[in-house]
C-alpha cells in the first residue's frame, strides 16, 4: 500500500512538474513557417520624359493584378508573461518566398497631329511590367492573452522591409524603348505590418503555430531608363504594393 500510495505521489508530482513548465511563455523562441502570398500591385498615374520631346507621349491608364506565391519564414523572439495571463513580446522576422505579378499597365501612344501636348493621341506600342517581392523583412511588437494555459493568441503590429523588383519589356510595333528590350529597376521599401496569430503548445518546448500578416508598402516611384535611337527615355512611374500572407509552422521555445 505505501508503495502504491508513493508511486500515485510520484506521478501527480511529475504531472505538476510537467504542467508548470509547459505553461511558461517566457522567455526566448524561434518560429519555422511555410505559407501562402496573395496580394495586389496597383499601377498609379506617372508621369514620362522622352528625349527628344516631340517623339511622342506615354500615358499610364492604372489598374491592378494579382501578387501571388509560396512562402517561407523564420522568426525569432521574445515573450514576457505579465499580469492577468497576458504577453508582450518582441518578434525579428524574415520571410522568402515566389511573389510576382505580370501585367500590362503601360500604354504608349503617338501624337497625330504634330507635337502639341493637346493633339489626338493614337496607341501604338504597350509596355508590360513584371514585379516580384522576393524577401521582406519584419519588427514587430506582439500583445498576446494565454487561453487555459496552454493556448496563446495574438496580435503584432510593426515595420517592414523589402527588396521590390519590377521589369519593364517594351512590345508592340512602334520601338518608344528598342522592340523587346527589357529594363529592370530594384528598390529597397519599408512599409509596416499588421498580424494576427494563435499558437498552441504540444509539449514543454514545441507549439504549433498559425498566423496571418498583411504588408503594405505603400506607394513606390522607380525610375526606368532604356535606350531609343541615340537617346535615352526616362520614364517616372508610381504603384502600390500590399499583400496577405497566410502560414503554419512550428515554435521553440528556447
């Protein structure tokens, strides 16, 4: 009987043991998640400069397609346990993925009746334009409430940056660029995050996790240079990045 009676003490004393640590969000983690990007590149009026003047005219006439691709991410971070079962929290994260969109934004049109900037204007040659967001880069503060010790759901909210990239191809039978020649224009941007995310632990050290982030980059201008004839056109044109991203993974609690 003593000896059942120690074993059964034994137990719920490992048990307790087990529980009070696997309840413990403090301290530092690391995060492994794959993903999904879905988003919109939306081309804003810009405004051309052709060398010579009076070769003829660009006009951007807006619109939007689809940023879509497969994601990875790795995070690390912080957590504080503060009162009432609460969290705060500081979180580094870095995200890879296959985003781009293609479209045709760009329409070229040609002066009918000399170069006055008030003539009848005729489309000739459109440009396509490719952009991708290959990697971004987060900082974010994360307020979390821990649900039955376990369950900890949050939300963060932060700044980004990321390595934007946008080729422009000339076609069409009119060379405002030389017919298919390409020029790509790459961009550093920063823009913030806003997120949302649950995390559940399985054991001591090991959670599941789920989240959702939105980007946003705001609005970009680059500037696009390419050769036609003995001159070079400059073209100064402005769009809008944002996007969703969607991602499962693991945590370690270190």
């Amino acid at each position: 009987m003593k000896k059942s009676s120690l074993a059964v003490l034994l137990t719920l004393l490992s048990a307790n043991a087990i529980a009070d640590e696997t309840n413990n969000w403090d301290g530092l983690y690391g995060s492994v998640l794959i993903g999904y990007t879905d988003g919109d590149v939306e081309e804003k009026d810009g405004s051309s400069h052709f060398m010579p003047v009076d070769i003829g005219y660009l006009n951007y006439g807006g619109g939007e397609a689809s940023l879509t691709g497969i994601s990875g991410t790795l995070k690390i971070g912080y957590n504080k346990q503060i009162a009432n079962n609460n969290l705060i929290g500081l979180e580094l994260g870095a995200t890879f993925q296959d985003a781009d969109s293609n479209q045709r934004m760009f329409d070229a049109y040609n002066r009918l009746n000399g170069s006055d900037f008030n003539s009848t204007y005729d489309l000739e040659a459109p440009l396509n334009v490719k952009t991708k967001v290959n990697n971004y880069q987060t900082l974010a503060l994360r307020f979390g409430h821990i649900f039955n010790e376990d369950t900890l759901v949050y939300a963060l909210a932060g700044g980004v940056i990321g390595r934007i990239e946008r080729k422009l191809t000339q076609q069409g039978n009119r060379n405002w660029f030389d017919l298919n020649y390409s020029t790509t224009e790459r961009k550093n941007e920063t823009g913030y995050v806003l997120g949302l995310g649950v995390e559940h632990k399985i054991n001591t050290n090991l959670a599941l996790r789920a989240s959702y982030e939105y980007v946003d980059f705001g609005n970009i201008s680059l500037t696009y240079n390419g050769p036609y004839d003995i001159y070079t056109n400059t073209i100064n044109q402005s769009h809008k990045v944002d996007f969703s991203n969607l991602a499962v993974g693991l945590t370690y609690q270190f």
